[in-house]
C-alpha cells in the first residue's frame, strides 16, 4: 500500500495499461520476487515466471480480482508456506503468473527466511 501514490505506482500502472494485460489472462503479478526469476518478455517490463526456477515474493504481488475465487480454491488447504503453494500452482499451470522487472518493490535484504529451509 506504500507505493500506491508513488511515483513507481503511477509507472507500474502504465506500463500495466500499456501491456493490454486485461482481466482475464492473469492471476497474479508479482512486483518484486526473492530469487529475480524473470522468464521470456511478455511486454515492456512485464515477463512470464521462468516455471524452472522458484518463485517467492507474496511481500508484493497483485491478485487478479476476476479469478479471486479461483485463487481463494486453490489456496483453501494450507498445507505449505503461501510462497511454496503459489510457486507448486504456477509450475503446475494452475495458476497464470508474471513478474514485473526490474522489481517495483524488493525483499529487504539480511532478513532471514525460513520458507526455502
């Protein structure tokens, strides 16, 4: 909610308009992810998840509202870390994913994780 008003906002939405990403063919969009996986190019600085590398970022993402019940259904059992179950769906192809490069908002470095360990 930070950079609602930001500068950096105000270009992610632009370049999201600019993109024709349009309400149906994503589910999420990550802002910023830990490992910088970035796959091939969608549009401007909008690229695919590289599906062979992990993909953790739940600190900044943006969730599709048309497919919230798709999401919420998927998510329902948690029997993983969000991060780990969000990575397994989009590997699996259940869930259409993107990141936004370079990261609109990134991880604070030297705060430890427990989620890969």
């Amino acid at each position: 909610d930070g950079i609602r008003d930001s500068e950096t906002w105000l270009e992610f939405r632009r370049v999201l308009f600019r993109s024709n990403m349009n309400n149906d063919n994503f589910d999420i969009i990550f802002l910023g992810n830990t490992f910088d996986n970035v796959g091939l190019q969608y549009k401007e600085n909008i690229y695919h998840i590289d599906k062979n590398k992990k993909t953790v970022g739940t600190f900044a993402y943006i969730i599709n509202n048309k497919n919230i019940d798709k999401i919420i259904s998927l998510t329902k059992l948690i029997d993983e870390s969000i991060d780990i179950k969000l990575n397994n769906l989009i590997v699996s192809n259940l869930l259409n994913a993107y990141v936004v490069y370079p990261n609109v908002i990134s991880y604070k470095e030297g705060i430890l994780s427990e989620i890969l360990s």
